[in-house]
C-alpha cells in the first residue's frame, strides 16, 4: 500500500505549526476587537453564480467548484452532452463553488442581511479561501485570509484607523519596522488624466507598479509596448525622481497633477490620512507614500494600502487594501462605500520565523509528566493530575507502565519541562518528587507545593 | 436583482453567533491543552482516494466532490463518455473531495507523518467538516467538529481521562448534570456470542440502541424482524430489566455473559473504568453503564461514550466516541490502537443558549464610542482612543461628524455602553466628558481617569 497524500497545494500543520499560526491570528483579532471590528462567518461555499464573474476570467477559471450530488448528469440535455465542452457543462453539473476571497462573500452578506445591520458596520473575518492555482514556493490552494473592513461611511477616518490597525498589529508581533505604502487610487486616474492617457489607466498603472521590480527604465519600456506616448512618459518623470517626505511628495504631486479635479482630490486625502497620522504617531510601523503603488487592482476608488516586511527580510508585500466605494453594487445594493485592509498570515509566518520573533511560550505543551509505576501509583498520579487540571495547569500521566527510559524518553521528545516520579515511598509520604528535565534538579513536595510550583 | 443567498444546509454566523461559539470552541481547546492534546490541522479537501470507501455507500454518496480544473473532459475516454453514467464519470473528472470527517484525515496524517510523531499521540482537531445530507433542522451541510484522540497506546488511562475530559468541559460551560454513557462493545459482541446470533452482532445492536426511542417491546419487535430467535431474546431480557447502580450493572452483565471470554474482557474494562472514576470523582456529570449504547457505529472495539444533555433539556447526544483497535489499518499502518471523544458543537449552542449559560461577557463589544463633533474634536478623541486600545480598551470614533442623536442611536444600537463626549469645553480642560448609555450618568475625567474607569 503506498503512503497516502494530500492534494498538492495544501498543507498538513503540525501541533507547532498550529500553535504558532494560532498566536498570529488570535494578536490579529486582540486588535481588530479593539479597534471596534466584530467577527462574521460565511459558508466555506457559495451558489456559484454569487462567485463566478466577480474576479475576472482568470478568477472564474480559478474557483474551485463542486459537482452536484446524486445523478447529476440527469440535468443535462443532450445537445450539450453531446457538444462535450468542459465548460458549457460544468454549470450544469455544478452549482456551488469553495470561496476565492472573503470580500465577495462579505459583500454578500452586507446586501442579504443589510436590514439586520447598523451602519457603519465594522467587520472582520478570518477564514479559508482556496484557488486553483499552480502552486509554487509560497502560494497554495488553500490558505487563510484575515480581513477587517468597514462599510457605510466614506470618512477618512476610516483609512487614518487602518494605518494605525497595521501599525498596532505588527507592533504586538514585535515585527519592528514595517513599511505602511499609501496611494490613492485618484492620483493614478488624474496622472492619467494630466497625460492624455486616460484609456491606457490600467496599463499604465500596472505597469508603475513594478518599478521596484524592473526599474525606471523597464517601467518606460512597458509604457512604450503598452502604447503610452513618449510626451506622457516625459510628463512622469517627476514620479521616477520622486524623493524626500510626505509633504515634498504631496507638492510634487500638486504641481504634476495641475488642474485635475479627481487627482487633486487625492492629493487631499494623502494629505488629511499623512498629516493626522503624523500627528497621533505610530509605534513601530512608518507610513510612505508610495505613488507607483496600484496593487494591479481595479476596483479600488480611494486609498490604496500595501505593507512591506523590514528591509532586511526579502519578502513581497505582507498586507494590503484600499478603498473601493461600490462594494456591494454587484448585488443590487448601491452606495454602500467600504475600505479595507487584510493581512498575508503565510507571509507574516515566514517573517516571524525567519527573524526568531515567536515567543518561545506559543508552542509550550504539557508542562509535566507523570511516570506511570504501575495500576496504584498510577492512580495516586491521577489524583494530583485532575487537581493541576483543574488549575490550568497542563498535566499528562504517561498511560502504560513502561519502561522508566521510554518514559523519560517521551518527556524528553515532546519538550515537557518537568516530570514527576512518585512510587511507594511518596505515596506513603503523600508527596511527589518533582524533576526538573533541563537541569535534572528533584524535589519533594506535597500537592500543593507541586501546584504552585507548576503554576504560572 | 434578486436578494442574493447561500447553499441550503449552509449558515452565515453573525458576530453575536461568532462570539458565542468562538466560547464554547476556546473552553473546548483550553480543556483539551490541559488534558495534554495538541492541535493539528488537515487540508479541507482530500485526495478521492483518501476519503472514499471509508465510511461506506451511504458516506460515499455524502461526500462532496470537487471538480477538477481545466478542461476537465479531455482526460474521459469516449466509451465512458457515452455511457452517460455520472457514478462512472464522478472518478474521471474529479479527484478531490471535502473532508467528511476529521477521523479519516486524522488516520491518513498519522500514516503519512508517522516518523515524526512522538507516540504515544494525543491530538485535537477544531475544523470543519461536509456532508451532503437533506438539510434539516439543527442537519447541516457544512458544520464543525470537535475532536480530541489519543493513538498509540491501548492503556484503558485513557478512557479514563477521556471521561473527565468530558466533564471538565460541560463544567467550565456550566452546563451541569450531563451523563457520560459507557459501554463496551466487548460486552455487544459477548452477548451476540452467548445468544448464538454473532452474524446478526449488527442488527441486534442497532435494535438494542433504539430502546431510549422505541422501548422495550419496539426493540424485540424489531429484532424479530431481523431474524434474532425468541429464544436469544429471552436470554437478554436481563438487559430490558437492567436497573441499579454499576456495580449491580456489571454483576448483571457477568451473569449474562457467562464464559465469554471477549464479554468478560468487556466487563472488566467497564469496571475500571467505573471504579477509578468513582475513585478520582466528576465534577458536574455523572458516569453512567448504558449496555443499549451502540452509536450504530462499526468500527469502535472497545469503549463506547456518549453524553446526554441535562434531563431538562429535549436534546439528542452532545458528544460521543469511543475506542477503534484498528485506527490506521486502513491506510497500512497495523496495531495503531485509537480512542477519542467529539464534542456536539452546534447541539451544544442551542443547549447553552435554550439554559441561558452564554456569560454576558462574551459578546461585549466596543466599550466606548466617541462622539464626533468634527476634524478638530475629533483629532482630539483619537488621541485618547489611540491610547485607550493600546491598553486593550475596545475604542471607537463614530466616524462621521452626524447628528448627535444618530451618534448616539449607534452606541445604543450596537450596546456600546458608554459614550464619550468631548468639544470645545472639554479641549481647554483637557478632559473627556464619559456618559453611561444605562444610567445616563456623566462625569468629566482626564485621560488617565477616563482609562481607569473603562479598563478591566
């Protein structure tokens, strides 16, 4: 029989594994719960026709979808089985799909129950998404996203918060020196606009977004092949020479921007998001703005967010988000403005991995070991095991009398710190010798000794 | 547009929904912790090959397939296609499946990982699982389990602990007066054996498991049927009769047992297991001998447990388990002796909320909304809420400059409980005026006050 496998592109976790995904997510929900975010759940499927059309062909290609149950091929009719087209039938045979994102779902949601809602609505939301993707290094089908996002209000304030949400969040993780990347989505319509070159707003765009990756010169190139004329790429220049803080970009900015409405309008909300977060501080994050940013994506409206790991660690974006002021459009309900922000938990791990930023307390198990002697020993040692139970306190009795090496062995193995040996003569002394494993340090205490030695 | 909607059998959880059941899952793990389990995690969806088979017809029909991407019929040959069978079809165009359990997967990760884990193993495992069952009241299709399993080790410690388990959980729930029912289908098999009807050891249960619902005469009508003789069913009439405590159970079963040797081995599992409970003490449940207990389920070879909600309370089982000699057989691994318990997490919702037991605490919210008065005010209230949420004080500025009354309808609506109010008055004293949303009560307080009267 051949060792069984999972699917590719999905994970087992081990315990350690868990834990260590389970302390990043629950400082990501300490925070959202303080800054007012409740939690919501939606189904691990939807009817496909919530889902399908919503993230472009590329998207629907990428859903997962689930074959109906029972004689599902009783609902085709034959012309279309006989044209045997994978796609024609599969919305036929098909009609529920895993979800891609929480966004689309969470959209859902605010249009189905919007009568049970109070506006504005806070909500965050951890949970699976899965996409059929080529996975490679880094990118699987199944990974969790965690998103908070309010809807119901265009104010500002809203996009001053997130920052402060990044900053509070990576500050409690100890991951010192993240860089929060603010753009607005105006900006990069009114460049458009000032260059003539409103048509080509996407291809520009996306093209900008990568002058990290492929330089000044590589961005022009893209433009050119894109068809952006030379005059426009001449009147962005100032983007590429773009230095100096906030209020030299912001002037930059103004001048480029000359008397586009839209791009001025963002060239205020920068303003108002930077100068308000000047004034409140942050912990340990820094807020830049980042005018090439675009995220590739079309329907932010306003702010657009993206979160970089320290310098020092070579990774891609660990957060992002933005504005997008028809969230809930797609479903029939109109002006319903929502911003965002979600946070990359496989990147984050990576991060807290690679700079030895896990507290060594996230993946402590059981704190001690009982040897098992025997049927009566073993019985006094379930006596003072429910009591440390009862406290909290993590306790385990080795379940077979096995040999007092393998016992030990087994502590040893899974990092338990302490043992505890009673035989005969503590049982009649009505005490446990407690052993220490990193220092082999014994003592002999009676149970309440034991608890609060044991106890934290 | 039509109000959008999700999957029959599937449910969006609210954020009071989320809270609630995030409570009774957080009990669950910090109980499992301290019982030394460790968490693990398993893809959602397996290889077909993995999950089908595995839990027979009627499961095969349940589990949920997941199409394969791609032009999904290139890979059916022509003569297949034609026959236009969509079982045949099914193993052609998919090859994924969503977890239908979390005792399948766990089997296969114990296989698949075994040459990292430390045995013996004790894992838990909180995720969710999918079946294609017609949705019913309090049925769904997709829903949690919770599951914590010891392998490696057959030491009957474990059904002990596994007991208090059990009873340590409902306790800290609060929820007092469950009875843990136990059997042994040792003692199942033993009676078949000295009735002569070992061939019919499933019927027989099955009819036996129903007494609670179809009483005495509905269980030997039923047993008639499936060809059990009048003779065996008088020799088990002891069972029908059974009354007393455990002792007098067992006495009873020793009798009815005879030299049956698998029955007697039965006996005196229950009778440990009894006894050394009896001996350590439950804090809120009770134990209790069930010899009808069969839980229809095939593979248990040992103990059978499963937990009735309080009299009170009209509630089928809120947990169940048991012990499978067996666990990872099927996936070639041999001598892998299992016991674990699941804990009912949707049936036990409904029983805390049905007994009023959700503690007040767990949907508290937001503490304090600000007032927002406009940029000025408002800039000051973040001041303070920055520093509020630093101390894990849930804070929020209601984030546009509306009327006061419409401020003030939210906290309300939203059972904030406090409001903070703060304006020109207040900025020149450099204090925050705190009303009480329940008393009405106000006072004026600086910020270091403000945050001792908020914090915990």
């Amino acid at each position: 029989m051949k060792k069984p496998g999972i699917p590719k592109g999905t994970r087992d976790f081990s315990p350690q594994e868990v834990l260590k995904r389970n302390y990043i997510m629950q400082t990501i929900k300490d925070c959202f719960t303080t800054y007012g975010f409740q939690p919501i759940e939606t189904p691990s499927f939807e009817n496909s026709d919530t889902l399908m059309g919503k993230y472009g062909e590329e998207g629907d290609r990428l859903i997962f979808k689930i074959l109906n149950s029972g004689d599902y091929l009783s609902k085709v009719n034959e012309e279309l089985y006989a044209a045997r087209d994978s796609n024609k039938l599969t919305s036929k045979i098909s009609e529920k799909a895993l979800r891609y994102d929480l966004t689309v779902p969470f959209a859902r949601y605010v249009v189905q129950h919007q009568n049970e809602i109070e506006f504005p609505f806070k909500r965050y939301q951890i949970q699976p998404v899965w996409r059929a993707d080529r996975p490679q290094k880094g990118r699987f089908r199944e990974f969790f996203q965690c998103d908070a996002d309010v809807v119901g209000s265009t104010s500002l304030w809203q996009e001053v918060e997130l920052v402060q949400l990044y900053d509070a969040v990576f500050s409690k993780l100890n991951l010192n020196g993240v860089v929060i990347k603010l753009n607005n989505r105006k900006i990069l319509s009114g460049i458009a606009q000032v260059i003539g070159a409103e048509d080509k707003l996407i291809d520009f765009t996306v093209a900008l977004d990568k002058l990290d990756k492929i330089g000044e010169e590589g961005v022009k190139k893209e433009m050119r092949e894109k068809g952006v004329s030379e005059d426009a790429i001449k009147k962005v220049q100032p983007l590429f020479d773009s230095v100096g803080d906030a209020s030299q970009k912001l002037d930059m900015l103004r001048e480029l921007l000359g008397t586009s409405e839209t791009g001025l309008q963002g060239v205020s909300e920068l303003e108002f998001i930077t100068k308000t977060i000047k004034n409140l501080g942050l912990q340990t994050a820094t807020l830049e703005i980042d005018v090439t940013l675009a995220r590739g994506l079309n329907y932010y409206t306003g702010a657009i967010f993206e979160v970089a790991a320290p310098f020092e660690v070579k990774m891609g974006s660990i957060g992002g988000g933005g504005r997008y002021d028809d969230l809930t459009g797609i479903f029939g309900l109109k002006n319903m403005s929502g911003v965002g922000i979600s946070f990359g938990l496989d990147r984050i791990y990576l991060v807290l991995e690679e700079l030895h930023l896990f507290p060594e307390t996230v993946s402590e198990n059981t704190k001690v070991l009982f040897i098992n002697f025997g049927e009566h020993e073993a019985l006094y040692a379930m006596k003072a095991i429910t009591k440390l139970r009862q406290q909290g306190i993590p306790a385990e009795l080795y379940p077979d009398t096995a040999k007092m090496g393998k016992q030990m062995g087994h502590a040893d193995k899974r990092n338990i710190p302490y043992v505890v040996l009673a035989g005969e003569a503590e049982m009649s002394a009505q005490t446990y010798t407690l052993k220490n494993m990193k220092t082999g340090d014994q003592e002999q205490l009676d149970l309440k000794a034991l608890s609060g030695r044991l106890g934290y």
